[in-house]
C-alpha cells in the first residue's frame, strides 16, 4: 500500500498546504490493540507509541498519522508570531553510524539510510491559523488518543539586559503555551532544545537556572494541564541531574532527545547550511539516547519524582520501543521512520 508521506524535494509550506486527507475506509489499514496499560503523563492512551513535533506540520497531518497506529500526537512546534522555515534542503541523508556525542563532520549520502539531518529552524504559522486548526483537530481526534501542543517562545534580539530578555522569552512561552490549552490541547511541550537555532529559545535546556524560570512561568499559564519540556543530548549526569533539580518542581515529564548536532559536508565536499551544525535524526541517535533515558531514569527514581520520560530516537522495530520502555520510558515518539514509512506503526503494534 503506498500512502502519502512527507515530500523531501518540496518546501516545509508546501508539505503544509498539501497535507494528506484522511483515508477512506477501505484504504485504512487494520491497526492491532496493544496489550497493558499506557499513559502520557497520566493520560489513559491505546499503546506507547506517538509522534514528535516534525512530521505534524497541522492537524490534517495529525490526524492522519492518528490513523495509522499513533496515539500520542504532538502537534508541530508554534510561536506567537509567523515564522518562515529555513530554504532547502531541509531534510539532507546522511552516512553514520551511531552519533554518541555532538560536534562531528558528517558526509552526505546518496540516498535516505536511516539517518538524515533536519534543518527547518522552528517555522510556524501565524497564531490564529494554528489556533483555529488545534481546536478543529482536537474535535476530530478519536477517543484513546492524546493532542500535546509542542510551543517555542521567540527571543527579542533587541532587548540587551539578560534579565529582561529572559523574562521577555518567559512570557512568550507561556502565552503561547495558554493559547494552546485554550485551543483544546491535552497537554503542552515546551521545546527547549534546537540545534538548528543559536538564540535563547533553542538552548535552555543548557541552562538549568533559565530553564526552570520559563517552565515555571509556563506552569502558572496552563494550570495544572500536563507539560512536558524537550531536551536535546545532556553532556554528563551531572548536568542532568541539575537540569532534573531545576525543573522538576514545575513539569510533569521529559522528552529526549532532541538530535544530536554535527556539520555536514556535501557530496563536492563543501559544508552544508553555511557551516553550521544541524540536527541529525534517526538510527544514528538510538544509543546515545536509550543510554540518555536510562540516566535519567536512575535519577528520577532515586529521588522518587513523578516525572514521566519519553524516549525519542531511532525507533522503528518493536524491540527498539522495548528497548526505551525497559531503559525507562513510560512511552516513545517516532518522527524520522513514520515519515519514510507511514505503516511503521502499525507494523510494530502488530510485533508488540
């Protein structure tokens, strides 16, 4: 069955506009129950089994992968303003094997092996137009599925004083954060970490006193609806149990992990994307970030926090998923294989 996907030579805004329309019936695949019970971040959901924030450029997307076995669906990252994504390309393969740490030089490959890096610079549609479609997806989204609203405040390069700038960025989160538990969201995710982005608000998860400031001001925003705050790779435990003790007092769960960054030199052997480092998804992140959940499982349970881990990183069998869950996720989020292969999820439900 060929089903749509995501259209790598295209534009982020044509993908959107040219989003896929739900199947019908006699196109929908038969999508198996999986056996326990699971959670997002207290949330009763169908299976472990969700979506970051990449592939759900809006809500037919959302509702479409909602379709084909996913029942944690984050919706694609939004600020409180429109914001153009990057030109192409925005999704270049890469040849790697596993990626245990930043800062590496990597070739760009022929075609797509598994890992690829991702260059789209946190874009969003204006604020109306991604309110108005949240509150229609949550309408339509089937019972037994959760909607997480991922958000991003954006920084006020104009403001000098680090103290005013970090509140400026504060209260951005937290108002777009509120707009999307208005909307109808389940739940909120705070992305904290963009390789792709050098300002404040895709690096606070680097900064644990900064961090926790924002999430606190995003807290009393939503209430007591669930937030859970996006990292990328953590260097050493004792900088992730810093970040846990910064943050905990205010977020319900943690989403690792966020690519890992390296360069990319092209096929004439010059560096991509001007020099700069990118995100790179896929197989090549799963160690690292199984590793990355199962530290910061041993620091949740030894402090006895509620804190809810879900794992993020190169899945695309059964066994990785069980892999994340026994490292310590409570449940897991695939972006780079859904968006080659849109029945992986129902090909592992059926392996669970």
């Amino acid at each position: 069955m060929m089903l749509p996907r995501y259209d790598v030579t295209k534009s982020w805004q044509w993908n959107l506009d040219n989003a896929p329309d739900a199947l019908p019936a006699d196109r929908l695949p038969s999508v198996v129950a999986v056996s326990g019970d699971w959670t997002w971040c207290g949330l009763p959901v169908e299976s472990p089994l969700g979506i970051p924030a990449g592939p759900l450029l809006n809500g037919r997307w959302l509702l479409y992968y909602a379709s084909l076995g996913f029942d944690i669906l984050v919706y694609k990252t939004v600020r409180s303003s429109a914001r153009e994504c990057y030109p192409l390309p925005n999704l270049v393969p890469v040849k790697t094997g596993p990626l245990l740490q930043s800062g590496e030089i990597l070739p760009e490959f022929w075609w797509m092996s598994g890992s690829w890096a991702v260059s789209f610079g946190m874009p969003s549609q204006p604020p109306d137009d991604w309110r108005n479609d949240v509150q229609q997806t949550r309408q339509n989204l089937p019972a037994g599925k959760v909607l997480v609203v991922s958000v991003v405040g954006t920084q006020d390069v104009s403001l000098t004083d680090p103290g005013e700038s970090l509140t400026q960025l504060a209260d951005d989160f937290a108002q777009c954060a509120a707009w999307a538990v208005d909307a109808g969201a389940h739940g909120v995710e705070a992305n904290f970490s963009c390789p792709n982005v050098s300002t404040a608000d895709g690096q606070l998860f680097q900064q644990p006193a900064d961090a926790a400031f924002v999430a606190e001001h995003i807290r009393k925003a939503i209430g007591r609806v669930p937030l859970v705050i996006k990292i990328g790779k953590v260097a050493t435990k004792k900088d992730a149990e810093v970040l846990v003790e910064s943050l905990s007092p205010w977020i319900d769960g943690l989403a690792m992990t966020n690519s890992i960054a390296a360069r990319v030199r092209g096929k004439d052997d010059s560096l991509l994307f001007d020099g700069q480092p990118r995100g790179i998804c896929g197989d090549a992140t799963r160690v690292a970030s199984i590793e990355q959940t199962r530290m910061f499982s041993r620091i949740v349970t030894e402090r006895g926090l509620p804190l809810h881990l879900i794992g993020v990183g190169g899945i695309s069998t059964a066994q990785h998923v069980h892999d994340y869950l026994a490292a310590g996720a409570s449940s897991v989020a695939l972006a780079t294989a859904p968006m080659v292969d849109p029945l992986i999820g129902v090909r592992i439900r059926e392996a669970m």
